[in-house]
C-alpha cells in the first residue's frame, strides 16, 4: 500500500468535503476547489477524517493513490489557510510595481514586462524588491511564482535576477578568479 497514499487527510473547522463519481469538492471559508480522482479510488470520510482507499492492486490504480491524497489534502489546506510564495529581486535598478492586477517588471530590459494576474491568484508588491504570490490552489500559485522568476532567473555570475525568497545561488568564479588562481 502507498505510504502518503494511506495517510489521513484531517479536516480543519468549517471545511466540507462531498465526493460525486470521481469529482471531489472542498469547500472552506477562503472558497472551493474541485479534484478529480480515478474510478479505480473512493474517498471515505469519518468525521473530521478522509481516508483515500483503492478498489484494487492494479499498477494505475496504486500510482494515483498517493497522488490522489496529495491533491486532496492540498485543496483542504488551500480552502481553509492558503498558499502563498515570495519571490526577491536582487540588481541595481531591477524592481517591480503593481497596477491593479497587473504586475510591472523593470529587470534590465529595454521594456518594461508585465505579468497579469489570473483569476483566484493575488499578487503582492510591498516593497519593490519583494513579491508575494497568495491563492488557494498550490498548483496556481507555485505556476505564476515560477513564471516571474523564468522573466530573469538568477545570474550564476553575478547573483542578479528574481529568486525565491531563501534561495541560495551558487556563483561561479569569473575570469579574473580563474586567472589569478592558476
């Protein structure tokens, strides 16, 4: 049986869960999500616990047994707290603006770039060299933080670029390094 797969899936005050031939929905004070899930897996709830149990051994049905419980429980943690990811930008001159909903990237193009966000993702500037992703759907919020990040990834010489906030880039040595070592 697949260890995350049989994990119990604890459901927060004033989250509801129901199941309808393979379609779950889970509804929570910041809104609701919907998870398809196999035929070949049912979903039982007892209390304030959801089991994720499969008909059968068969190879499709215990690969999306864990699977299906992470899915499950993300949408149980996003309805009742949600996700959120920040993002850094470091270089002189490199910030960001935020216009309604729409994000201004200034990163040492010869244009400014913007990035729209889309329905049920906020995105947050409070200062300019810091943004916050938030949303209910992890998938949604990790996508758009890695959008903003691919407009400039990190420089592996210098360092500048938009990065996740606590992520370490490793430099490499320039020229000047190598020369004077050798």
């Amino acid at each position: 049986m697949s260890r995350v797969g049989r994990l119990p899936v604890e459901l927060p005050q004033g989250v509801e869960v129901s199941a309808d031939s393979g379609v779950i929905t889970v509804k929570g004070p910041k809104g609701s999500l919907t998870v398809r899930i196999s035929s070949q897996l049912s979903v039982l709830q007892d209390d304030d616990v959801l089991t994720i149990e499969r008909s059968s051994d068969h190879r499709n049905a215990r690969a999306s047994h864990g699977l299906a419980r992470s899915l499950i429980a993300n949408a149980v943690k996003g309805v009742s707290e949600g996700f959120s990811r920040s993002l850094e930008i470091q270089g002189v001159g490199y910030r960001c603006s935020l216009e309604g909903r729409r994000l201004e990237l200034t990163l040492g193009f010869s244009h400014p770039v913007f990035i729209e966000a889309p329905e049920g993702v906020s995105i947050e500037a409070p200062e300019q060299t810091r943004i916050i992703v938030s949303g209910i759907d992890k998938q949604a919020v990790g996508q758009v933080a890695a959008n903003i990040r691919a407009v400039r990834p990190p420089d592996s010489y210098h360092g500048k670029g938009v990065r996740y906030q606590g992520e370490t880039i490793r430099l490499k040595p320039g020229k000047a390094a190598v020369s004077a070592a050798g």
